[in-house]
C-alpha cells in the first residue's frame, strides 16, 4: 500500500494531517496537509515544535512505539482546541502501527462530531452519578465500610452457601464502650473520629473471606466463616487491639464483641439476634470483653 492510499484508508471522511516517524523523534508529513495545518503551521515538516498539545502527545508517542511493533497498535491523545482553529473544530491525536509504518495522525474533527462527544460525555456523566448513588446507598458514608441494608443482604447470601455446603458461619456483634459519654464531653465531631478510626482498626483485623459493616450508631457488625470457638478468638483479638490503640480523643477507647454460630434452624435474624444478646452478657460483665451464646 502506497502513502497516499495509507492515509485515505485511515482518515478519508476527516481532515488529517499524517506525521510518518522515521526515526525516533523524527517525522515527516506525508502527503499535501490539509488548509488548516497549513494556516496554523507554516514549517509544517516540524508542527511539534509549535503546537505544545502535540508536543506533549508525542512524547507519549515516542514511549508507545518504544513497547509497541505489532500491526494494529494505536492511542490517542484527548481532544484539544488549537489557537487559530475555529471553537466548533477540535483536534485529536492517534499513534499507530499501519502496514509496519509508525505515525502520528492529527484529525481535525467536525461540529458534529464534537456534538456527539458532548453526547457521549454526557452518558458517561450519568454513569458515575448512577455509580455514585450506589455507592452512597450501599456504603456507611463515616466509616466507608458497608451499611447495615447491604450486610443483610451479604450475610443473608453467606448463609444460604454456609447451609449448602455445612460450612460454620458466626457473627461478632461489637460495641464501642460508653461511646456516649465521649459524645457528650469531647463533642459530636471527636465521636465521629472515633467512629471512622474504629473502622479502619476492623478493616485490618478482618480477612477477604469476613462481612464487615456498621451497623448503626457505635455498633459494628462481622460475619465470619468460623466455627464458635474461632470466633471468640477473633473477638479477643480485637478487644485487646482496641484497647491498646491511641485513638485522636480521647485517646483510649474498648469495645464489648457478642459472638454467636449457626445452629439448626437458624436464620440472619436468629443469628445476629442471639448475638446481640452475647454483646449484652459482655457489657454486664465489666465491658472491654467478649462472651458467646
């Protein structure tokens, strides 16, 4: 294929100016460049050197086709406007190996097309709100671990697999210990510090396999595929980390875990239920401890 024929099977419905790399950081146009390269570079066997949007692309460039041979490779730059091109116009930039060539094309992209970018753009805005929203209904926004409507229904799922394949499943029900004198003394703003410590401190106590979410208020909530006994060990763990860490105010803080295991006849409810009534046994007993049902 002769150079002229490669550039009308690239760009022919575009203005395109085609920048042939002859060797590293060397390139020449090939062809006669459209009016408006032209206008807007008069030494136009070197735009690069004008043009700082390009210069910057063909540094990527020159990085892209040091890793990249293979037929068919190709990125582009974003869009950029150019100082001398009408505001409706748009430039955009693609490195790419065609019929073993390297080159940089430089299309110059019409109204209409920009319109359906604005289009597209506008899409993919929607998107990440969409995404945002289920993130903001799915996630405890303090803590960033998730909300108690998604751990039921993670756990809800968990359970199901653990009766399947009669596999041990256990809930620690924790506590912040007297969390609600630290609120009145040290203030609502302390008390929410505590509350997103705290769960980066469970965050790291827990493994891949753990459901792990706030529950409401001070209350934190995990589930694990653990047997009783394996279970409380967990709970201790965390008391004694909890109590040994240096929170921001008011410096030192322990929590009271209820743990409870999957019995016949169980159900979420049931479960964390019986839980939540071990977390009671341990605020009884003295508080910064664990008891299980």
């Amino acid at each position: 294929m002769n150079d002229v024929n490669l550039i009308r099977s690239v760009m022919a419905e575009f203005d395109i100016a085609l920048l042939q790399r002859i060797a590293p950081r060397k390139y020449t146009i090939i062809g006669i460049p459209p009016k408006f390269y032209i206008s807007l570079y008069s030494n136009f066997n070197a735009p690069w050197e004008v043009s700082s949007f390009l210069e910057f692309f063909l540094d990527t460039a020159e990085k892209f086709f040091e890793a990249h041979e293979e037929e068919g490779a190709m990125i582009s730059s974003g869009l950029w406007q150019e100082e001398g091109i009408d505001s409706k116009y748009a430039l955009i930039a693609y490195a790419m190996v065609k019929d073993g060539k390297q080159a940089i094309i430089v299309r110059q992209l019409k109204e209409e097309f920009i319109e359906r970018q604005t289009i597209l753009q506008k899409a993919r805005e929607n998107l990440l709100e969409q995404r945002r929203l289920r993130v903001a209904a799915s996630y405890d926004a303090l803590t960033g671990l998730y909300n108690k409507k998604t751990f039921i229904g993670a756990f809800r799922e968990a359970m199901e697999n653990a009766k399947i394949l009669m596999t041990p499943i256990s809930v620690l029900m924790i506590d912040i210990d007297d969390f609600k004198a630290v609120n009145d003394t040290y203030g609502h703003l302390a008390g929410d510090a505590i509350l997103s410590e705290f769960g980066k401190l469970l965050i790291s106590s827990v493994r891949t396999s753990d459901i792990l979410a706030r529950y409401g208020g001070e209350e934190f909530i995990i589930a694990v595929p653990n047997n009783l006994e394996q279970a409380a060990v967990m709970a201790e763990k965390i008391c004694k980390k909890t109590a040994a860490y240096k929170f921001s105010e008011p410096g030192h803080i322990t929590a009271s875990i209820g743990c409870a295991t999957f019995n016949k006849g169980d159900n979420e409810e049931s479960l964390i239920d019986r839980a939540d009534r071990a977390l009671y046994d341990a605020k009884k007993a003295g508080k910064n401890t664990f008891r299980t049902r």
